[in-house]
C-alpha cells in the first residue's frame, strides 16, 4: 500500500510538472525563421576559349571585350588570332 503511495504522488507531481511546461511553450512567442544561408545571385559568363561558366567578378576579360576563364586562355586566344 506504502509502494502505491509513493507512485501516486510521483505521477501526481509529474503531471503538474508537464502541465506547467505546456502553459509556459504556449506563452512562449513562436521561433522566428533562420534567415538563408546562401548570398544574392551572381551574373555568370562563358568563356570563349573552353566554353567554362563563372562568376563575372571571376573572369578576365580580352582586348575585344571576349572573356575567359584565365590568362592563359585569353592568351591563347590573342595569339591564334
């Protein structure tokens, strides 16, 4: 009789605990959302030697306004023709 005691109040006094949990997320404001991880989109380019896309602020850019992916593409390029 003793043990069901015991157990009565340990159920008793959880029950209050989980009640009193609930009142206090309801009173709670809702989380806001996280912001995006990623940043603002980038313009990307084609390079006229190998055909790679890039970032523009990544490129480089020829006498004739082409753009490449390197020096050493833009170099090919002027010096084939």
């Amino acid at each position: 009789m003793k043990y069901l005691l015991v157990l009565a109040v340990v159920f008793i006094a959880i029950w209050f605990w989980r009640k009193g949990r609930q009142e206090e997320l309801r009173s709670r404001p809702p989380p806001r959302p996280a912001p995006p991880a990623v940043g603002a989109p980038t313009e990307m380019v084609r390079c006229a030697q190998c055909g790679l896309h890039l970032p523009a602020s990544d490129a480089v850019r020829g006498n004739a306004g082409q753009i490449y992916c390197s020096a050493a593409h833009r170099k090919a390029a002027e010096e084939r023709g």
